[in-house]
C-alpha cells in the first residue's frame, strides 16, 4: 500500500491522511518482517496497530455515518475532501482540458485499487478479522444529531456510485474511465473540500480563524415561522437573486426580541443549500478574521452568506468602524459571490443616547458627525427588514399554529388560548419565541 500511496501525483494528499499513513507503516513494517525476519522494536505490537487504525476509522465512520463498506466509504470521503487545482477548477467546470488529465488518470488506477483494498492477507499476519469486518459492517441506527448527516449522504452517495462504475465495466481502462467520470461528475453538482460537504461554518479562533464545519444544525424551516409573510418574502427574493448571480443586497433584520430574525435566515440556508448557498457564522469578536474567510471563498462555486446574529454595539465600542470597511468602503472589493446578513434588536446597530438628538454636546463640538458615524454603518445594509412583536390576535394564531405540531394534545382552541393568555400577561410576552414555550410547557405536561 504506502508503494501505492507514494506513487499519487494530483491526489497526493490522501497518503497524508493519518489514519493511511498509520496503515502504510504497518504494511511496510510487516513487509520487513517477513522479507527479513527482523523482530519489531521492543513494545511495538502490530497487532495494537492495526487495532487502533481500526479504532480512528471507526471515530470517522461514527462522525460521517458511513455504513456497509467502511473502507470504501473511507476512500470516497478522502475524494471527496481533497482541494487541489484541479478539483476546485472541476467543481466551477463540466471538463477539465490539459496534460494534467493524464497524471489524474494514473491516479485513478491507484485510486481504483485502494477502494477494492483486499485486507485478507492483512488480516491473516494479525490474526484478526478486523479489517474484513470493516468492509461488511452494519452501523447502529443513529440520531441526525450524532454524525454529520451533509457529509454521509454526499459521501455515501460518491461510494455506492464509485462502486457501481467500476463494477459495470470489464477492462481496467474503462473501470478507471467510469471512475473519474463519476468523481468529475460529483465534483460540478456538490463541490469539494468542506464547503462542498458542509451547509454552515463558524470562525475557530482558537485555530488562527480556521473556518470550521457546524455539524449539528437545525432543520428550521420558514414554513414554521407564522405569520411575517411579507418579511420572509422580501428576504426569499433577495437571496434568490443572490444565487442567481444578480444584483442582491447586504440585509439587516431588526426588530423586537423573539419574533422570528434569527430563525428566518437559518431557514433561508435549508431551503437553498441545494442550490449552492452556504453560511458562515462570525461573532462580534471574531471580527478581525473576517478578511480572511473573504479570502477563503471568493473563488469557490457557491454562495456565501456571513451571518453575523444579535449584532450592536454600544457607544464606547468602536469595533462597528472595522466592520463598515469591511462591508463597504476599503480598498478591497467585496467580492460577488459574498452577502452579510446580520440581526440586531437595534435598527441603528449601534447604541443611541438622548445628547445624540442635540447637536451640541459638552464634550463635542459637531455632534451631529457623531450620529452620521454611527448611522453609516446601518446604511451600509441595503435591504432592512423589520420584525415587531405580534398583536395579541397574532399571539393566538402563533400559538394555535404552533400547537398543531403537537401529537395528542387533546386540547380545545379556547382552553388553549386561555392559557395562553395568562402565559403572556404572567410575563411571556407577546412573540413567537413566547408562544413557542408556552407549547413547550404543555406539552411538557401531557399525561
């Protein structure tokens, strides 16, 4: 195997991968052995070897929940994942033209035999079946919430369409064809790397700003938001046109507390992530990478969406200048395939006193500059949609919608909105956040 691996030119990287680079050595190691009859180095055992490769095979396949073929499953995410020119020219491409087609032929030959890896001889030197038990296995039904359901089913998919090319052809030469003619294909409708796998990303800055996959995510859906039909519609048609290479604007959501902001955008990334869009999650502190992840996917083939959620600053904070350069207004042009959506209770973003309303001041002279300044970054948000807190009829047609979720609540619409009402006036308050713990308390309470 690691004559194999070291034989990849475009795919090179997959001999990097830890858990390949663990089984070459034990392949070469046991290759020694029985070459020369040399006695391994005190305290190694080939056997805890290949036990603990096994071991982070079985981490990964829990996180991507693979199934069946674990190896191959292995195989086609280590494909799927790779970033090299020519992958991230093929996700933008339907065919890739030059001479670096032919070392990507030779790598499919090695590519072909790694999937249809035979461990039995390794099997037998170890005196396991381990490795032939990871290419027949059967995974424990799990939670969406316990793996990375984006990653498995693309992976998946990439395994069981590999498998079926390859088998469908009779010459080497074909099977190889076949073999990159589905890779390729994979490549130009979901992409590669992490952002091709992944829907939603935050900023690591304990890793120097790495952008990082959100694994576990909501299925949310603007559906469950009831009622601001007109504000779904408005931020439905700008991300449309977004994703359709037109003209679209940065958004700003503002309004009360609990009413539905922040659970409109995420729903806005599960309805068009089939369609390419994808999110990128920053916080207020993480601000100064924000350069960075521009960088990071300007020339990748989706859209990006930077969301930035519960955004204001008060009046002492200057952090908001940063962010209107980065928005609009520096030397570096926002580039095309990149949109900011952001939530604040605050219209304004940042925080207005009364002495904002004068313009004179005891401490400045020409206060009304200081309120264009804190204005000017609003501004920079083209489209501004608001989201106040429902009326109180609005309140009871959240809650009745909400309750209709529910199985078996066995409850009338005026017992319903009876305690309802005194869950408001007991100090819920009139929002969606509200009537949605309301119906979590009852429900709660079913016998």
């Amino acid at each position: 195997m690691y004559e194999l691996l070291s034989e990849l030119i475009v795919y090179r990287s997959i001999g990097e991968h830890p858990i390949m680079r663990r089984l070459s050595s034990l392949y070469r190691a046991l290759s020694k052995k029985e070459r020369y009859g040399t006695s391994l180095s005190a305290g190694h055992d080939l056997c805890s070897e290949g036990c603990a490769i096994i071991h982070m095979l079985l981490d990964l396949a829990t996180e991507c929940g693979f199934d069946r073929n674990l190896w191959q499953d292995f195989i086609a995410y280590l494909i799927a994942m790779t970033e090299t020119p020519y992958t991230l020219v093929s996700e933008r491409a339907d065919k890739v033209d030059g001479s670096v087609n032919s070392f990507v032929t030779d790598d499919m030959k090695i590519l072909m035999k790694l999937f249809l890896w035979d461990f039995s001889h390794l099997d037998k030197s170890l005196g396991t079946d381990h490795f032939s038990t990871i290419t027949s296995y059967k995974a424990v039904q799990k939670e969406d919430r316990i793996y990375n359901k984006n990653v498995s089913v693309r992976v998946r998919e990439l395994s069981d369409r590999i498998l079926k090319a390859i088998e469908s052809k009779k010459s080497a030469q074909k099977k190889c064809d076949a073999m990159l003619s589905v890779i390729t294909d994979f490549y130009g409708r979901y992409g590669v790397g992490i952002f091709g796998m992944n829907q939603a990303f935050r900023i690591n800055g304990e890793q120097n700003g790495a952008i990082v996959p959100v694994t576990i995510r909501g299925n949310e859906s603007l559906d469950d938001l009831i009622g601001y039909e007109q504000q779904k519609k408005l931020l439905s048609e700008n991300t449309e046109r977004f994703l359709n290479g037109r003209p679209a604007n940065n958004v700003l959501l503002y309004g009360d507390a609990g009413t539905g902001k922040s659970t409109s955008v995420k729903a806005i990334l599960n309805r068009y992530y089939d369609d390419g869009l994808r999110m990128i999650e920053v916080y207020r502190h993480d601000f100064k990478y924000l350069n960075h992840v521009i960088e990071a996917v300007q020339n990748r083939n989706y859209r990006f969406i930077i969301f930035m959620d519960d955004l204001s600053f008060e009046e002492s904070e200057s952090d908001y200048k940063y962010l209107k350069a980065v928005i609009e207004g520096g030397l570096y042009p926002a580039p095309e395939n990149v949109l900011i959506y952001a939530t604040s209770n605050r219209r304004h973003l940042v925080k207005e006193t009364w002495t904002d309303r004068s313009d004179r001041s005891s401490d400045e002279l020409h206060r009304s500059d200081t309120v264009s300044e804190k204005l000017s970054l609003s501004d920079r948000f083209g489209l501004k949609i608001g989201y106040f807190k429902p009326s109180e009829q609005e309140y009871f047609e959240i809650v009745k919608g909400i309750s209709k979720r529910v199985k078996d609540l066995n409850m009338t619409d005026e017992k319903l909105l009876s305690l309802a009402r005194e869950w408001e006036m007991g100090g819920g308050g009139l929002s969606g956040r509200s009537a949605e713990q309301f119906i979590r308390m009852i429900e709660g309470k079913k016998e």
